[in-house]
C-alpha cells in the first residue's frame, strides 16, 4: 500500500496533483498554511496505487509519495 505525505507550506492549491491523479485520491482541504493557501490532502489514502504522478506533476515538490 502506498502513503501520499502532503508537505503544507509548499502547497499553493494549484490543483495539478488533483486533476492528475487516476484515482482521485487527492482533495483540497478547509485547512490554510502560512501563505494563505488550502493546502491539498489525501482525502482517499487507501485507494492510492503509489503512481506518483501527483508528486512529479507538483510544481512545488509538496507531494511525496511511498511505497
């Protein structure tokens, strides 16, 4: 099973990793960093297939994802 860890502050909610992910695992949260920017989570941790298009899609290096 794969882990998606979502580092906040780098995330600016450009929603690639959404639009992106087959499976919709991803989601953007009520929850704002320090920039003021909803931050995305894993709102489907457990249907992720650890493709990792969400972290090398991410323009910001705010996703990585394990295996």
């Amino acid at each position: 099973m794969a882990k998606i860890e979502v580092v906040a502050e780098r995330c600016k909610s450009c929603g690639y990793c959404i639009k992106f992910c087959p499976k919709g695992v991803i989601a953007v949260g009520d929850k704002v960093n320090s920039k003021g920017y909803e931050y995305v989570y894993p709102k489907n941790p457990d249907d992720c297939i650890g493709c990792a298009i969400c972290g090398r899609i991410c323009p910001d290096g705010a996703i990585n994802v394990y295996k």
